[in-house]
C-alpha cells in the first residue's frame, strides 16, 4: 500500500487525509444538532407533551433504537460490497448525501406531518451509520501503522470543531432569529435543522471529489471474491466471514470477554448520551438555548477529558482506567435519581464529558494490544460491527421504561445493568502484554 510520506506532524497537510477528515466535521453536525435541536423538535413541537404526553421521548428513544438496529443488519452487507467491488467512495457519497438531503427535508416538512417527519428521521440516522462504516473503511488505506492513530485522532478533533461550530450557529439563528423573520421557537428550530442537513452534505464533498479507492490489484479482500461473483454470493460470503471471526473467538477467552464486555459498557455510554437530552427537556425543563449550552459545554471538555484519561491510563494501566471510568458511569446514573436543578444537570455533564472521549480510547487501547499479530484491520473492522450490533437495545430499554411509567429519570437509572454486566465481564479479562 503507498502512502504519501510526509512527517506525522504535518498529516493534514495530505490533501487525503484532510478531506477524509473533513467528514467528521461534516457529520459531527448532524450528531451534535440532532442530541439538541432535533430532540427538542420532535419532543416540543412535532409531539408536544400537551398534547401527546410522553410519545415524543418514546418515538425519539425507539427512532435511534431502530435506526441502529437497522443499520447493524446492513453495515457488513454494505462494507463488504464496498471493499469488494471498490467502491467505498461512492457509497459514501450516496450514503451521506442522502441523510444529508433527509436532514433538509425535516426542517421543510410542517411539523404537522409528524409520519414525514419520524422517516426522515429514521432515514437520516440510518444513513449516518451506513457511512460511518464505509468512512472507516478509508483509514487503513490512508496511513502507515504509525500514523493510523493519528490520522484517526485529527478526525475527531475535526469532529468536535466543526459540530461546536455548527452549535454555535444555531444558538445564534435561535437567540436572534426573529430578526430574520423566524418569529416562533418552531421556525427558529427547523432553519437549524436544515443548517444541520445542509452542513453534512456540504462539507462531505471534499471526501467525496478527493477520496479514491485503492486499486483492486493494491488492496487486501476481506473476502474471496472473483470477478463473476453476484452481489448475492457477496452478501452470503460477508456474513460467513463475520462468523469465522466470531469462531476464532471462541478459541481467545480475553478478547472474547472484552469484546463482550465492550457490547454492553458501550451500549449504556452511547445511550446516555442520545437520552440525557431528553432527562433535560423533561425532568428539569430545560430551554432549547439551555440545552444547547450544555451540549456545547461537553463538546470542548470531552477532548482534554480523553487526553486526561489517557494520562491516567499511562500511570494507572489500561483496564484499571477503564474499570474507573465504568464506575464513574454508574455513578453518574445514581446521581440522576437525585438530581433537581439544572445547575445540577450541568456539573453532571461535565462528569460526562471528562470521561466520554476516554472511555472510548482507553477500549481501542485495550483492543490493540489483544488483537493477533498482522490482523488489525479484520478484528477492528469486527470490534466496530460488534459495537454497533446491540447498540439498539439500550435506546429500546429506555423508551420501554419511559413508556411504562412516564419518567426519563427512571429510565436514564435504567441503563445501570449494561454498566454493571460491563463492569463485571471486564474485570475477568486477562490482559497480557502483545508480543
């Protein structure tokens, strides 16, 4: 594989990397306005509580359940057929531009058409977990080992820049919209929404103009595919070699116990942060510019908090920092019981923040040092499937309680068995180190 040679420091000076980068800017968008201003929408205006009670947090918490479900179904399908065929560039562009173009629509549609509005929602989230696969796709194609985590590292920040950006815009169009002739709280809502819609699709075209898949004769198939095999064969094929990595497994007790470990830690942590949005609204009625704020808050702390967790991972080791952040998590769940003020809420966010960037990077760590020699690209290809695989349940299990009994309080307290179970299985892997 050739990758272009200039020093680590200088990564984003590769017009490659810098445009692959750029779609974390460009869907960080979309993932930071949908946990403020979408969730706000579907919640206050398309089913007002007035009137619907608390449908709204069960059609946002079952949306992203069954988005996610989804997209676990189709992701292997779709990346096997994009490496396969080598066309990774292409369905990331259809990917993206789509939810791009559905992001639009559901600031368009009156929020009267509230069937509309939930497919589009369904749509969009859909389609941002179909693209973040392929997205990922690119990064062993882009960089040597030694810049991987860097490359992957400048994605992030990109990530976090451009949807604290994209916020910012939209407490701008909220605070001052009715000098633009937004006059309700509604209009202000939806030109943000096609903001968010119109910002992913924009800033995806450098990825798309300059992305090239690598030649055919250049690059690993993760699956035996000839010329003549049909897209069924493909399919067919993709789901076998997901079950031979899940065989080989079975034969590596550690990294199965972490892997499944990760299922459910990961589950609460992606969980938590799609619903305390819905804790805010609900519980301590927050304002559509309050929640934002707070969004806002946790995007700047969230990238010092993961270097402060990497730190202590270096002085502590990798698992105990990681045990800690779990506790930290559950802990978390405890106090939302207790909670009242959104002074509260908001020293509990920055907990959030402090340990959401780290908790991911400490598992990735974790993941690396388990992993066979010469097979990262399969078993982090499958750390990430696997991640998305249940990544529905802790989404259902909310709006199950929520729709139960009415209260997001309890059902954020809920999320504590995925912690604990989490807690429990990582304690029994056997860390060794990789030879």
């Amino acid at each position: 594989m050739n990758h272009e040679t200039e020093p680590a420091s200088h990564l984003l000076t590769r017009p490659t990397v810098l445009a692959w980068a750029m779609y974390d800017w460009a869907n960080s968008a979309y993932t930071t306005l949908m946990i403020t201003v979408l969730v706000a929408y579907i919640q206050r205006v398309v089913f007002p509580a007035d009137h619907w009670g608390t449908t709204g947090a069960v059609v946002w918490a079952w949306g992203i359940s069954l988005s996610m479900l989804v997209g676990a179904l189709l992701a292997p399908v779709v990346g096997a057929m994009a490496d396969a065929r080598g066309s990774k560039r292409q369905w990331l562009g259809a990917t993206a531009l789509t939810g791009s173009a559905c992001g639009i629509a559901i600031g368009l549609v009156p929020p009267t058409n509230y069937i509309i509005v939930v497919g589009l929602f369904l749509a969009a989230n859909l389609m941002l977990e179909l693209s973040l696969g392929i997205y990922d796709g690119f990064l062993p194609e882009l960089a040597d080992e030694q810049d991987v985590a860097s490359v992957s590292a400048w994605g992030y920040g990109l990530g976090y820049v451009g949807g604290g950006i994209a916020l910012l815009l939209s407490m701008l169009i909220l605070a001052f919209g009715g000098q633009l002739g937004l006059s309700t709280v509604a209009s202000r809502l939806q030109a943000s929404l096609v903001l968010m819609g119109a910002w992913w699709g924009l800033f995806t075209l450098p990825a798309i103009i300059v992305l090239r898949d690598t030649p055919a004769g250049q690059r690993p198939q993760p699956i035996d595919v000839a010329k003549e095999t049909t897209n069924c064969e493909l399919i067919v094929k993709s789901f076998r070699d997901v079950g031979s990595t899940i065989g080989t497994l079975r034969t590596n007790v550690p990294l199965f116990l972490f892997q499944l470990s990760f299922l459910f830690f990961n589950d609460g942590v992606q969980t938590v942060i799609s619903q305390a949005s819905t804790f805010a609204l609900q519980e301590l009625s927050f304002d559509e510019s309050g929640l934002m704020a707070v969004i806002l808050m946790i995007q700047f702390l969230a990238f010092p908090g993961a270097l402060l967790i990497a730190w202590l991972a270096t002085k502590l080791g990798e698992k105990s920092t990681l045990m800690g952040c779990i506790a930290i998590w559950s802990m978390v769940l405890f106090a939302a019981l207790r909670i009242h003020s959104q002074a509260a809420f908001w020293m509990l966010a920055a907990v959030i923040a402090i340990v959401l960037g780290g908790t991911q990077a400490v598992s990735r760590a974790i993941m690396s040092r388990m992993i066979p020699e010469g097979q990262s690209a399969k078993y982090f290809g499958f750390f990430h499937l696997s991640g998305k695989a249940t990544s529905f349940l802790g989404p259902f299990l909310f709006g199950v309680i929520v729709a139960v009994t009415g209260s997001s309080r309890l059902a954020i307290f809920g999320l504590l068995p995925l912690f604990l179970i989490g807690g429990f299985l990582l304690a029994r892997v056997k860390l060794e180190q990789k030879h």
